[in-house]
C-alpha cells in the first residue's frame, strides 16, 4: 500500500535559487556585445568576488567557464535539519554545456524574498544518451547533484494523515486496498471515499500508537489491477507489452 498510496497532507516543499556553475571547459555564458559589464554572469561572478574582499573590474571580466543557472528541488515535508536531497541545475543563459562544472553554495527558499531554508553546491551530472559519442549529442544545458541539497532549518512536521491518496486515482485500487487493510485489521477499517482517496478509522483502544499503525497499513500487500500498456521503442523497434494486452488485426507502415 505505501508504494500505491501517500498520506494526506504529504506535500513536499518546492525548494528554489539562483546560483553559478564553475570549473566549465569553455562552455559557459557567452556574453555578445562589446561590453560584458552588465550580463547577470559577470554581476553575479564580481559580488560573489566581493564577499571574499576582492575586487575586479567587470569591464575586465570574460566569462566562460561559469554560467548562471537555475536551481529547483522537491524536499519531504517530514526532512529533518541536516538531511539532503537530490537538486536540479538549468542554465538560464547560453552556457552550452554545463558538463564537468561544480555548483556554487546556493540558498533555496520557497519564495524570492523569503528567507533561505537549505543550500544547494556539488559536482553537476548531466545525462548522456549512451547512443552517440559525438559533441552534439554530449552537450546539456541541465543537470543534477545527488544528495547535493541540504536542509538548513529544522521545520515543523505536521502530524501524519489517517486518510490515504492514490498516487494513481482509480477506483478498483481504492476498493481492493480497502479490502485488503479490513482483511488485516477488521471490518469497517478502510472505507474508498472515491478513486482517489481510502479513509481509515484507527481505534482508540489499540495497544498500537497511530504511526505504528499506518506504518503497518503501508507494509500491506494489495494485488492492483494490470493496465493494458504497450511501449514501442522508436530507435529499435523493440515492442513491450503488459499481460493484459491483446493486439488485434492492425495495420503497421514505415
């Protein structure tokens, strides 16, 4: 049930910064133009040279092993001050390739303008398709850092939720996992409100405290419903199909 299901109130907090990426080969923020004074990239390069009581120029800065990006993350609502998740880097210039670079220490808040509640720095990962070893296909302008956020703040955590969400609404999942937790703790239980929700009913008498008792509702197995899915890879063709698909008479072309 807790790889179906979320608790109520599982919210996660939308984590977002502005911050650079250094240590790049070339393939940084272009700055067009006979003066570079005014892009982002160099003002953002010269107030961070600034915390550190050193002053350059800007007119006498040509960036392009840094490039500015866009830092956003989903953090569990229940983290903890000192627990890490995993962030997502986008450039917001024309870096073209943010391959090899290193994050810069980045606030996240949930808002601009609020105070900061995690910070964000590690080495940049960005995909590669494994088809082509051309430059082309190596390049990418996003990437994430692993474990590369960090909550700063200890925040409160509300109180977890007796009511249950499907991650997939559907109805005959919210019925077989209602059956199956009365099956396990008694009639009357678990009731399916609607496709989307399963509410239940823990006793007050119970020896169990609450959280014990949702955590044992999420280690019940629940038999779901196959969907009839078939995927067809475009590159190789490969056809993959569930159990509860039946192809009919068709018509394929090339």
């Amino acid at each position: 049930i807790g790889d179906l299901t979320l608790h109520a109130g599982d919210v996660p907090r939308r984590l977002l910064g502005y911050g650079i990426v250094v240590g790049l080969d070339g393939s940084g923020d272009r700055s067009f133009g006979r003066s570079t004074a005014g892009t982002p990239t160099v003002r953002s390069v010269v107030n961070l040279l600034r915390r550190f009581q050193i002053e350059v120029p800007a007119e006498q800065m040509r960036m392009r092993d840094v490039a500015a990006v866009l830092v956003t993350a989903e953090a569990s609502p229940y983290l903890r001050a000192g627990g890490r998740f995993e962030v997502q880097v986008s450039a917001i210039g024309d870096a073209t390739s943010l391959r090899g670079g290193v994050l810069w220490m980045t606030p996240l808040v949930t808002d601009p303008g609020q105070p900061p509640l995690a910070t964000a720095q590690g080495t940049v990962l960005v995909s590669d398709d494994g088809e082509s070893r051309t430059l082309s296909t190596r390049q990418g302008n996003s990437g994430r850092i692993p474990q590369g956020g960090v909550l700063e703040v200890e925040l409160p955590a509300e109180a977890m939720s007796t009511r249950l969400l499907l991650r997939r609404p559907d109805l005959a999942t919210a019925s077989r996992i209602a059956d199956a937790v009365n099956a396990v703790f008694g009639a009357n239980t678990a009731k399916a409100e609607d496709p989307g929700a399963v509410s239940l009913t823990f006793a007050a008498d119970s020896t169990r405290g609450v959280n014990a008792f949702l955590a044992a509702v999420d280690t019940v197995e629940v038999t779901t419903r196959e969907q009839a899915l078939i995927i067809i890879g475009g590159r190789d063709g490969t056809v993959v199909a569930g159990g509860g698909a039946t192809v009919g008479p068709a018509s394929v072309s090339h």
